[in-house]
C-alpha cells in the first residue's frame, strides 16, 4: 500500500468511528430528554425505569 491509500483508510475509519460516537451520543441524549420529561408526571424513579425499557430506538 502506498501512502495515500493508508492515508485514506486511516480517514475512513476515523470517520466511522466518530459516526459511531455520535449515533451513541444521539441516542444517550434522547433517552435522558425522555427520562427528563417523564420525570415531571412519574416521581418515582423505579417505576420510570420500568416505563422506560418498553420506550425502545428503532435500529
């Protein structure tokens, strides 16, 4: 493999990986939005948690 071609792969998994980060991001900022949100109607905090494992991301 020449240079560029490393290069290019290095910036290919590069990218990936911070595509993968973010999509964790994304989905940890979604759940603690929902969780915020739920916290104003349901106070106790074990039954949001039951609550919350049937709110399910589409993969």
């Amino acid at each position: 493999m020449d240079t560029y071609s490393l290069i290019a792969l290095g910036a290919i998994i590069l990218s990936l990986f911070s595509l993968v980060l973010l999509s964790k991001l994304f989905r940890n900022l979604i759940r603690k939005q929902i969780d915020d949100q739920m916290k104003d109607m349901i106070p106790i905090k074990a039954i949001r948690e039951r609550i919350g494992i049937r709110i399910k991301l589409r993969k």
